[in-house]
C-alpha cells in the first residue's frame, strides 16, 4: 500500500466519521423538535377541549339566563311564525 492511497483512505475514513457524528447531531435536534411539537400539540388540545366546555356550559339555557338577569335584560320567549294557510 502506498503512502497517497493510506492517506487517501484515512482521510475518507475521517469523513465518513465526521459525516456520522453530524448526522445524528441532526437526528438529535430533529427528534428533540418532534418532541417539543407533540409537547405543543397535547397542550393545545387541552386548551381547545377547556375551551369547548366552557362554551357549552355558556351556551346551557340556566346559564343565558343568569347572564341576561345579571344584565337586567329581559327574556322574552319568540313569537309562533304565521304560516299562510292553504
């Protein structure tokens, strides 16, 4: 073996290590972000689930009409709709 081919594939076996140590360096970051995402994700979903509580607890009947008696507004239940007679 010569001296220009031993260099050759020292040099290509430095690489090749270097090449590996980068890209787990990636592989690291990127599963560390998915992580971070899904983290993100599951408290978002909680967010929207509290959210649709409330808005169905504000959306409850008893609950319109507490918000109207504190407002000193008065319900007044719809009027029947007319209907042409045939």
């Amino acid at each position: 073996m010569t001296v220009p081919r031993a260099l050759f594939i020292l040099f290509l076996m430095v690489a090749i290590g270097v090449a590996i140590v980068v890209f787990r360096g990636e592989s690291a970051r990127a599963a560390n972000r998915i992580q971070q995402l899904h983290a993100e994700t599951i408290e978002l979903e909680q967010r929207l689930w509290s959210a649709e509580i409330e808005l169905a607890r504000m959306r409850e009947p008893r609950a319109i009409r507490q918000r109207a008696a504190d407002m000193n507004l008065s319900i007044v239940p719809p009027e029947p709709i007319a209907r042409p007679r045939q």
